[in-house]
C-alpha cells in the first residue's frame, strides 16, 4: 500500500481559539485571521497538494471568497462545527439538528456537501460518532486513539461501520503522548530533537496527517487576554511567523520518502471502490 499524506486546516476565527473563550479582547474582525485561509491555498497550490478545509459553518461569512477559491483550486471542503464549542455535553437531538443547519450552510454559501467531519477540539462522545454515518458523512477525522473496535486501515487510518476514521499521528515520550500532526504541539516543540523524532516516525508508518489553524500562520499582531496562563499565551505567539516554512519541509521530507498527498475524501472513495 501507497504511503499517503494528508493536509488539512481548521477552519475557525481567532476569536474561537479556546483560551480567548470568554476573555475580554479586542475582538476587531481585522484579528479574525480570515486572510491567512488564502494564504494557505497559495501555499498548498505551490506544493501541487489539495488539501481538505473542516469549515465552522458561522465563520464563512467571514473567509467565504477565500474557501471559493480553495473550492476553484480543487481543494475539499469538510465540516468542523456549526459555532466553535465542546461537545462534551451537548445531546444527540441537539448535536443532530446543529450538523445539519451547519450543511446546510455550506451547501448555500459554497455550493458543495461536506462529507467528511472533525470534532472541535477532538472533544467527542461515542453516542455523537455513530450519528454521522446517517447525517451523510463518509469520513471523521476526530479520534485521537481508536481502540480495537475500529478496523486498521494503514498507518493511522482506520474504518468503522462504514466510516474512515483518520487520526492524528502521535509519538510516544517518556512521560505522556504527543500528537506531532501539526497545531501548537509542532510549534512549541521545533527544533532538531523534534525533526529528528518527526523524520524517525515518518520512515516507520505509511500515513501522515497535518492539522493546524489559520492563527497558527499568522504574521504580526494578534490581541492577546493578560489574563490567560503563561503556557496559553505561548500557545498563541510561539513560532507562527516560521510555520508555514516549518511545513514545506516537512512536505518536502514526506515527499523524499515516497508519500503522496491526498484529500480525505478522494482517499475514502478510492478506499470503497
């Protein structure tokens, strides 16, 4: 089997970042990072990669030339929520009536069906991930470690009940588990120990996953609370200017080694044929 790459962005404002939830801050849309969505399209078109965009369903109003435009260049559109929150605690009736208001979003603003899912956050409950198999989707990229009730596909791809499952990559240190896929652990942790560990785990595992944010490949100010922890607002500023130069050579590493890049839906339909 192929070895197989997969770029994807969350596609969410700033403002949803989870440590600015209910934080006073200058909430000006010029901060919402809505801009930084095209940049990512001109940097995955660069790369000759169509990568997958999970979309919150009220920021299109913001980024919607930007995601019409990723649409035009042949990149796919996957839902990530109709308004940024938990859904830890959220019933199933709820839940159902929210994803489908979401779609039918999409469907309006950007004229495709999604049909792959990713959980905010990676915040999700059993009861929630049966539902999207009916709700439509054919694929969810949300569970960070599927247990044995889910079939291995290859590398960390995995099927269950019909629906793919692609989860984050994840390395094992001496004290706790780090997903090395992307967002604010790659951007904390960069450097030579990491790109040696990231490289040593590429040779080792046939599928990759890269996820991040559009805060994440920012450049230049960003309003930030006073009142977040030290580690929060780390989070925030580490490494962003640098990220996206961080990523083409992961692209190029990951290339050099004999992966090809796909979407995860054109891999899921590849997949059941």
């Amino acid at each position: 089997m192929k070895k197989v790459a997969f770029m994807s962005m969350d596609v969410e404002s700033y403002f949803d970042t989870l440590c600015l939830k209910g934080k006073k801050i200058d909430r000006d849309p010029k901060y919402n990072c809505a801009s930084d969505i095209q940049k990512y399209v001109h940097f995955l078109n660069k790369h000759n990669i169509h990568g997958t965009f999970f979309v919150v369903a009220d920021f299109i109003k913001d980024c919607k030339e930007y995601l019409l435009e990723a649409i035009k260049d042949g990149h796919e559109i996957g839902l990530h929520c109709l308004h940024h929150q938990s859904y830890k605690r959220i019933s199933k009736e709820q839940f159902i009536k929210e994803i489908n208001e979401a779609k039918e979003i999409v469907k309006k603003e950007l004229g495709v069906e999604p049909v792959g899912f990713r959980f905010p956050c990676f915040e999700l409950r059993k009861e929630l991930l049966d539902t999207l198999k009916d709700l439509g989707f054919i694929y969810d990229s949300s569970v960070i470690k599927p247990n044995k009730s889910f079939k291995h596909v290859q590398g960390f791809i995995y099927e269950k009940d019909g629906l793919m499952e692609f989860a984050p990559n994840i390395i094992d240190f001496p004290l706790k588990k780090v997903l090395i896929s992307g967002g604010g652990y790659c951007r904390f942790l960069k450097g030579k120990q990491l790109d040696r560990t990231i490289h040593k785990h590429i040779q080792k595992h046939d599928s990759f996953l890269v996820y991040f944010h559009p805060f994440e490949i920012h450049e230049g100010y960003l309003p930030v609370p006073w009142n977040i922890l030290l580690a929060q607002k780390r989070y925030i500023r580490k490494n962003r200017e640098t990220y996206l130069s961080y990523l083409d050579s992961i692209i190029t590493y990951l290339k050099d080694n004999g992966y090809e890049f796909s979407n995860m839906k054109e891999y899921t339909l590849n997949h059941k044929k």
